[in-house]
C-alpha cells in the first residue's frame, strides 16, 4: 500500500443514513475504491482525545487492515454520527477502503447503536480505551457484541484487566503486547543449559518498570515455570528499564540501555549480548492485536498467575 487517502465527512447523521452515507463516499472514487471489509471494529473513546487517538491509529493501521471500525464516544442525547472512509492506493491501481463512524450517545445507547451497523459474518473487536471503573455496565454490554476484547492495564490497571476475564471469548492486554520484546529476550536467555537451569531454580523477579506490566511479566514467568515466584517492584517508572531473574547464586538480567530501542542481555555466563527493546507505538501495539483471531492462552495463564 502506497500513500493514503481519506474522505472524510464532518457532517452529523441520523443511524439510519449511515449506510448510505458509507456508500456515498465508496462511490466517489469513480467506481475504482474496493471494499474488503475483514473485521468489526469497536473502539470505546472516552474523551475527545481518545477520539483523536483512535482516529490516528485507525488511519495508520488501516491499509493492511481493511476494517468498519465504530468509534463510541459519551455524549448527551440521541445516537449521532460522523462518517469517513480512508482509502489506500495499491500496487494494482485500486483503492482499497476501510470505513469509520464515529458514534456520539449517551452510555445507554450506545451498544443498541452499533448493532445494525456490524457487518455481518465477520469477527467484533472491542477496544476499550481508558479506565473502567463506573463503566463496567456498558463494557459488559458492548462485550457481549464482541469476539475479541482488547484492553490496556497501563491505563485500567491489572487488577481491572483480570476482572473482565470471560466478558468475551478472548481477552488481550496492550501492556502484553509491548511486553513481547522482553518476553522473547529472557526466553532466549533461557536457550542454554546454564539459562535453563537459572530458570528452573529461579526464586524472585526483580523490575524497574509499571506495575502492571511487572505482575504481567511476573505471572508470566510463573506460569511458565511453574514456581512460586516473588516480585521485587520498583515503582515511579514510566517504561520498563529493567529485569532481573534471581536464582540462587545466578542472575539473568535483561535490561534498556540509554533512550533507544537497544538493550542489553545478561546470561549465566556473566556475558553481554545486544538485544532490541522497541517502544512500540500505540497504533503499531493495537495492528498486532487485530491480526490475532483466537485466544492467546500465554498471556492468559500469565494473567491469572500475575
């Protein structure tokens, strides 16, 4: 996909014209855009600004995912919509187009909002932005439209994370998905006979990093090891820096070096080996989770563990 373009729509409409407003704009490309409609798309906004981030991802994401994504945000009064397709130039000529509705309603309304407009037959992603606390109601509502729900405990927090397990059939954590270059790092510590027996012989985690991310990683390890693991949290941290696997007279340490996306791996051994540590951005985090159908049964023994 080459450079993207949009056809955005800044007028309200009525849910009964969102249809043929989409169809409108499909239609203004002189019959050369293609709708290949892949997945349902929630996305629950609960400020202006999230609005604003959704809007950015989506346009970001879009081209390798051609999706309807309903963006739901609280407002007052009757369900109101704003309308937009972003269409991406392919190597064949053809615009490839994705659809996007931003939906305006107060709490109640919005999950009767989005049902007529989900493309049938095809899988529902919910994206729950933000905490949840007072909104559990509408969260359960909206779940129960949803395939996949996707959540981030840098922002709602672990403990809220765990207690959405079984809301839909599969649950996912934005915290998880930026976890996986650390995860990949220790597991390849672990590929020599010294890292593996470090490991089985493991008794405590040390991390400079959120909270939330720490238990993650914790329970991960946990459950993967199948121990009884202590966790030593340094807090005040705004990424994760660093881990440490304490066994016995051996410490695994996997750990970023400087503000890049380099890092530094620690073995048995007492040797350094370069690894890379990304800060993935918050579009890139969620692509990958929509590119994930079924259930991740890692990060969800890592959940109940953490």
């Amino acid at each position: 996909m080459e450079a993207a373009l949009s056809a955005p729509d800044g007028k309200l409409h009525e849910l009964a014209g969102v249809e043929r407003e989409l169809a409108r704009l499909r239609g203004d490309r002189h019959g050369a855009s293609v709708r290949a409609t892949t997945v349902n798309l929630l996305v629950y906004a609960p400020t202006p600004d999230a609005v604003g981030q959704a809007e950015e991802a989506l346009h970001m994401i879009g081209g390798g995912r051609p999706m309807r994504a309903l963006i739901l945000t609280p407002g007052p009064g009757k369900a109101m919509a704003r309308v937009a397709s972003s269409c991406w130039l392919a190597d064949s000529g053809q615009e490839v187009c994705s659809e996007q509705v931003v939906i305006e309603a107060a709490d109640a309304a919005l999950p009767s909002s989005v049902v007529g407009l989900l493309v049938p037959d095809l899988p529902v992603f919910l994206l729950w932005q933000g905490e949840i606390g007072a909104r559990r109601p509408l969260l359960e509502e909206l779940s129960a439209l949803a395939t996949r729900l996707i959540v981030d405990s840098d922002h709602c927090g672990i403990a809220a994370a765990e207690s959405v397990r079984g809301l839909a059939s599969s649950l996912t954590d934005l915290a998880w998905t930026r976890l996986a270059p650390w995860r990949e790092a220790m597991a390849e510590l672990g590929d020599s006979p010294g890292g593996l027996n470090a490991f089985k012989r493991a008794h405590s985690l040390a991390v400079s990093g959120p909270a939330n991310e720490a238990a993650l990683l914790a329970g991960w390890l946990r459950s993967r090891l199948k121990l009884h693991m202590g966790l030593d949290h340094a807090a005040n941290r705004r990424h994760l820096e660093r881990v440490c696997v304490e066994s016995r007279d051996v410490t695994l340490t996997v750990e970023r070096v400087g503000r890049g996306s380099v890092g530094r791996a620690v073995g048995p051994d007492g040797l350094e080996r370069p690894v890379m540590l990304p800060r993935r951005e918050w579009a890139w985090l969620v692509g990958a989770e929509l590119d994930r159908l079924g259930s991740d049964e890692a990060f969800e023994q890592a959940l109940a563990a953490a």
